[in-house]
C-alpha cells in the first residue's frame, strides 16, 4: 500500500472517513454469505421437511464471520500486491494505516466461524466441516499468496464452486435433523451424520444464485481495468476488455435465471418458485449501465451493487417461493 493511500485515508475530513468506513464495512455484501443457508431453508419446507432454526441462525453467523474473514484477508493480500493503491481509499488497511489490527481481526473471525461450525457440524453431520473447510480453501486461493488465482481470471469459478455446490450442500446438512440416536447403533448413528451429501439437490438449488452471486465479482473489476492490468491482475475483464466483458453480461443474467426456471418447467419445484425474478429490474439496470457506460470507471463504480440488489433479489424471492409452495399445494420434489 502506498503512503498517500494511507494518508488520504486517515486524514480525510471526518464526514469523508466515515463514508470510507461504511464502504470497507460492505455490509449489503454479505448477503453473498447468508443466501446459502436461506436457499436450503426454503428448499426443505418447499419440500415439507422440518428445518433447525437454531441451526439455521447459527449457520448465518458462521457464514457471516467467515466472509468477513475473507473480505479482511483480501484487504491485507492487496495491500501487499499494491493493486488498489489508488482505488481503494476505503480499504481496512489504509484507514487503519496498519496491517496488524487487521490481520488479527481476520484470524479472529476465522476462528470464531470455524468454531461454530464445529459445534454446527457436531449436531448434524460431520460432512458440514468438510465442505466448509473446502469453501474457506477456495476462498484463499483466490487472492492468498502463494496462489492468487484471482490474478489469473479464475475468482469467478472458485466464487461459483464456494457459494454454489459446498455451500448449499453444507447448508442442506445443517438444517437437516439427525437420525433418531435411539432408532439407530451409535456406530450406524455416526456413519449417518458423515455421509449422504446431497449434491444433486444442493447443484439444482445453488447453481443459479451461485452464478448471480459470481456476477457480482465480475462487475467488481470494471471500474478498475488499468490498475489491475498494470499490477498483473488478469481479471476477465481486463483479459476481455470491457465492451465484450459488458456484453457477458446479459448472458451470466440469462443463465441465473434459466437454471432457477428449468427446475419449475420440470415439475420439481413449484410455479411460486418463480419469484426469483424479483432480481430482474436491478438485472436490467445492470445491463444498460454496463452498454452505455462500460468504459467509464467513474459510472460503473456502483455496477457491483447492482449485481449485488440483482443477487440479492433473486436469491430471497427464489428461497421464498420455493417455500411457498405448500400454501399452494405444491411440494418441491426431493432430489437427494
């Protein structure tokens, strides 16, 4: 990080500073984390199923904390690449003025989501840890040394693998009761709680939220394209160039939404599932922004968040109208 970031982050005025900290908190951005376990909720009372509401609020705590993890993490990886130099006032590291702080609230957070997914994992099935472990994983290679794939345009896959089939999956188990202790042998009682992950449900119910939520990492780096490319960040956008990346646009939108529709179509989740085109209206001012504006920084800055009310959008109708269906008198089909 460079001194005049620092500087221009400490010392601005305190109305300036203040706007720089409710960018670095990125509060609206952590609804990438909870939809996983929201979507799984939906999911099993759209199929009649009970769901551990316990479970669930403990599952969107965990999440929460190790996404911001993450976002710390990233923060303290860029400053060390320089990459945001001169974009990122309202980086942690550059209002704080130091790496320390930031670094021990990161591994804080991490310890603390991965303690309570243990207890998570420890009341349901052993499974959840794994797939975590996994997200996590994924989550450093992105932008953690020595890999930093995301410099080699490969953040959007991890991001769709991590938010999509790990974590539904993880979420799915969660919210899952265990197999009565007293119906079971304890040595079949644990065999139960390790097995049976549900990837065909968790690919159908992920796969599309996960794409929208990718969306919002590919519309991240538009308004960034020549620092990127000048600190060795091959983003998609910077290897496309923004007019083919803004013309990507519609067609991510377009996949999103046909994945969520084709379950629908086939009689497995009900007409009410629909409603993930809440996300449509913030999909389509996405893509005019993008059209008109795609190389301009200083008008796409905000393309992420429109990305971000498009995912969130979608994802919450999706998870409310899958359970809505029951009032309807129709279930989701289970897909195991």
């Amino acid at each position: 990080m460079s001194d005049q970031q620092a500087v221009a982050s400490r010392y601005a005025s305190k109305s300036t500073r203040r706007d720089l900290w409710k960018a670095a908190i990125k509060w609206p951005m952590y609804s990438v984390a909870v939809m996983p376990a929201l979507l799984a909720a939906g999911w099993r009372l759209g199929a009649g199923e009970s769901v551990r509401f316990d479970q669930l609020l403990g599952f969107l705590v965990a999440a929460v904390l190790l996404l911001l993890w993450e976002n710390l993490s990233n923060d303290l990886f860029d400053a060390d690449t320089g990459v945001d130099s001169f974009t990122k006032l309202h980086s942690v590291v550059a209002l704080l003025g130091q790496r320390r702080p930031v670094r021990r609230a990161a591994h804080l957070a991490l310890a603390l989501g991965l303690v309570l997914m243990v207890l998570l994992a420890w009341r349901s099935s052993s499974a959840v840890l794994l797939l975590v472990l996994v997200s996590c994983g994924l989550g450093y290679l992105y932008q953690g040394p020595p890999f930093r794939w995301g410099y080699q345009g490969l953040g959007e896959p991890l991001c769709w693998l991590a938010f999509g089939p790990f974590a539904t999956a993880a979420a799915l188990l969660v919210l899952a009761p265990l197999p009565a202790a007293e119906s079971l042998p304890a040595t079949e009682l644990l065999a139960a709680a390790g097995s049976g992950i549900p990837w065909a449900t968790a690919l159908s119910l992920g796969s599309g939220p996960a794409l929208a939520t990718t969306l919002v990492l590919f519309c991240s780096h538009f308004h960034q394209v020549s620092e990127d490319a000048a600190h060795g960040k091959r983003s998609p956008v910077v290897r496309l160039g923004t007019k083919r990346a803004a013309a990507l646009v519609p067609w991510i939108l377009s996949l999103a939404l046909a994945l969520e529709c084709a379950p629908v179509f086939q009689g497995d989740w009900p007409v009410t599932a629909l409603l993930g085109g809440l996300g449509l209206p913030a999909g389509a001012a996405l893509i005019r922004l993008l059209r008109e504006h795609h190389d301009q920084p200083a008008m796409v800055r905000g393309s992420k968040f429109l990305a971000l009310r498009f995912q969130a959008l979608n994802g919450l109708g999706l998870s409310l109208g899958l359970a809505l269906g029951p009032a309807l008198g129709m279930d989701v089909i289970s897909l195991g």
